[in-house]
C-alpha cells in the first residue's frame, strides 16, 4: 500500500488495513517514499508492549514528524 500523512490524518484506519493485510505501507512525501511501516505480527499484547519500549529507549530512536521528545517526555504522555 501507499499512502500520505495527509491521507492517514483523514482516515487513520488506513494503518490498521495495512497492519491487518500484513502488508508494507509506504508513506510518500512530494513523490518520494519516506517511511515504510513493516507490519509484524506479535504474538501478544505483552510482546508488543516489549517491542516497543525497546524501540523507545533505544538512544538513536526518533520519530521523523514535528519536534523530537525526551523520554522522559514520551512516558508524561501517559
């Protein structure tokens, strides 16, 4: 699939299709590909939970849209 960020603010369900199809969705930026969400399976709530308080607390980890956060203020976030 492909899509923009524009797209996924009108209708966010676009993730939830691409993560239940299992298939990569590519957001494009002024024609070009910017990100890829590689969907994968967890085998379960905790596992996912595990996944991403790694991907969080790595240090190289950013995300690519608006001003970057601490950790300490992604955990405020609640």
């Amino acid at each position: 699939m492909t899509t923009t960020l524009e797209d996924i603010h009108r209708d966010p369900a676009i993730l939830d299709r691409a993560i239940s199809s299992r298939e990569p969705l590519d957001i494009v930026s002024g024609g070009e590909v910017t990100a890829t969400l590689w969907p994968r399976v967890a085998s379960s709530i905790e596992e996912a939970r595990r996944l991403m308080r790694e991907r969080f607390t790595a240090p190289d980890w950013q995300f690519s849209v608006g001003t970057p956060l601490s950790r300490d203020e992604r955990n405020a976030r609640g």
